[in-house]
C-alpha cells in the first residue's frame, strides 16, 4: 500500500506523475477558504505532505494518526510551529540549496535598483515629466566601490556578498555566529558586530532567518546608526524589520532608501505607509520566484519526501529531535 501524501504547491505535471508513481497522491494547487476543510481533512489522513508554507495552523494537524513528515518548498520555515511538531513526532524537512542563487540575484537587484532609483524614475518617464538631461535631483548613488553589509553571512548572503565584490568591487562587512573563512579569504570580507556594520555600511542586506531573535532586529535604533546616505535591502523576512521604524526613517530622512521584497504582513496593506514613499522599491516576496528555481526548489522537496517515506533516509531535517 503507497503512503498518502498531499501536495499544496503548483507542480509541474512530470514532477506530480512522479509523486503518484510513488505515492496515493491528493493535489491542492492552491488552498483557500473554500477548500480548506477539504485540505485539512486530507493533510489529518496523509503520511507526508509537501508544498510551501502551512495554509493551516500546525496545531490543526495535532493527532493526525499517520502524519510523520513534512517537506516544505522552502529554507524558512516560520510558518511551522516547530515545537509543535515535534511533540507530535512530525519531522519538517527543508530545502537546501535550489533557491541561493536566484535569492541572491533578486537582493542585487533591488539593491541596484534602489540605489539608482529605476523604479521611481521609470514613473517619471512615465508620466511625461522627463523633459530635458537628469537633473540632480534625478541622481542617485554610487554602487561599485562602496561598503556592503550582510546581516546574515549563510549561503545566500554569501552568494550577494560574491555579487558585490567580485562584480562590482565593493567592500564586505558582515555579520554571522562564526567567522566565514572562505569569504574573508576569497572576498575580503570582515567580520564586525551589527552596531558597527550599520555604522560603516553605504548598503546593509538582511539575510538572517526569522526567530525570536531576530524579529525586529531592525528598528528605530539600528536604523538611526545608519548613515543619512545608506540603503536598506531586506530579502530575509518581513518581521525582521519594524515596518513602522523603517516608514518613519525613509520620510525624515534617517536613511536614504530601501528595497524590500517581504513585509510584516503579506500582501502589503494597500494603507500601508511605504506605499506613499518615493525612496522605497517594493517587491511581492519574489526572491526565488523563476520558472528554474521553483520547479527546482518542488524537485527537491520531493527528493527528500520519496527519500524519507520509501527509503527511511532523511536530510535537512530541521527538528531531528522528532525521529528519536
């Protein structure tokens, strides 16, 4: 008899034929009010499920009588309760690497966008306000030669440190639990603490998971450390920031700008106050968001799925306690 498995991710159809030629397969391309009840009934009948996030609280799955194992098409995984689990014996598999690069290359992309105002100039082209040569109050920053700092030096902020040294000669500072030998040999790069890498930075990227450390890492304290010149990437979690700080700082001037591509609370709230700023580019948490890295990132969730349930080998197992 297959194992049950739910799939709650839009999937290339050879990768859900090669879920249901492994497994007793429900599909949920997408899970919304109307078919929740549906989804949670399946999900409590299931051995395995895989997709991105949770559309329901973990708590709803408390007692399901075959549930062991989750593969969530993602490295982050706060929309789990963890704890919660795996006092349930529910192991939470993550992804590894499919979605470094692609990462890496939409922080740069903000960072570079945002540093010479593209998207709000792009608007001005659009609305027929450019009438003559740019004028100064059209100029935006600098970005090769200048100090880039990663708050978070794992294998994305590696990869955007990789982007700014070697392409656009930028200096690295960063912050991390343990020194990056290989980046600080390869890169120059230099460890600091968060304090002085606000201080020194012309650009600062989140690159940190969400926990309860790291909620409101930034706020009116650390963005006040900044310099009036510095530009604000966050590629990492929405709640790694406090929003309210962050509007208040873009509009008295504390910093610069800012790119983000996560919120808070997602989708933005159309009151929210960054939707008013000129000097802030928005993104709709797309960070891993290409054709490639998606089906990439699915492939791989469902490497680890058929792994566990048909061979009993598991990997990137973020609460390995749950299998003892």
């Amino acid at each position: 008899m297959k194992p049950k498995v739910v799939l709650y991710f839009p999937s290339p159809q050879p990768l859900v034929d090669e879920l249901a030629s492994h497994f007793e397969l429900t599909v949920f391309d997408k899970v919304t009010d109307s078919n929740r009840a549906d989804f949670l009934a399946a999900a409590r009948g299931a051995d395995g499920l895989i997709g991105m996030g949770l559309p329901v609280k973990t708590e709803e799955l408390r007692g399901a009588p075959r549930l062991k194992v989750i593969a969530t098409v993602s490295t982050g995984y706060d929309a789990f309760d963890v704890a919660e689990l795996t006092r349930n014996k529910v192991i939470l598999m993550n992804l590894y690497d499919p979605l470094t690069e692609t990462t890496a290359d939409m922080a740069f992309a903000l960072l570079m966008a945002t540093g010479r105002r593209i998207v709000e100039l792009d608007r001005k082209v659009r609305n027929g306000e450019w009438h003559k040569a740019a004028e100064r109050a059209w100029f935006g920053l600098d970005i090769h030669g200048k100090t880039l700092g990663i708050v978070g030096m794992g294998r994305i902020g590696a990869a955007i440190a990789r982007r700014g040294a070697l392409g656009c000669g930028m200096s690295i500072l960063y912050t991390a639990r343990t020194p990056k030998a290989e980046a600080e040999a390869q890169l120059g790069a230099r460890r600091c603490d968060l304090d002085e890498l606000l201080r020194e930075s012309d650009y600062v990227c989140l690159a940190v998971p969400l926990s309860g450390e790291t909620k409101h890492l930034i706020g009116e304290r650390e963005l006040k450390l900044m310099k009036r010149t510095g530009i604000l990437i966050n590629i990492a979690r929405g709640p790694v920031v406090d929003e309210t700080a962050l509007a208040t700082a873009l509009q008295d001037g504390t910093i610069y700008a800012a790119g983000l591509d996560v919120f808070e609370k997602e989708p933005l709230s159309m009151d929210s106050p960054l939707l008013k700023l000129e000097n802030v580019t928005l993104a709709p948490h797309i960070g891993s968001a290409t054709t490639e890295t998606r089906n990439a990132m699915v492939a791989y969730a469902a490497e680890s799925l058929i792994g566990y349930l048909c061979k009993g080998v598991s990997r990137n197992v973020v609460n390995p306690e749950a299998l003892s």
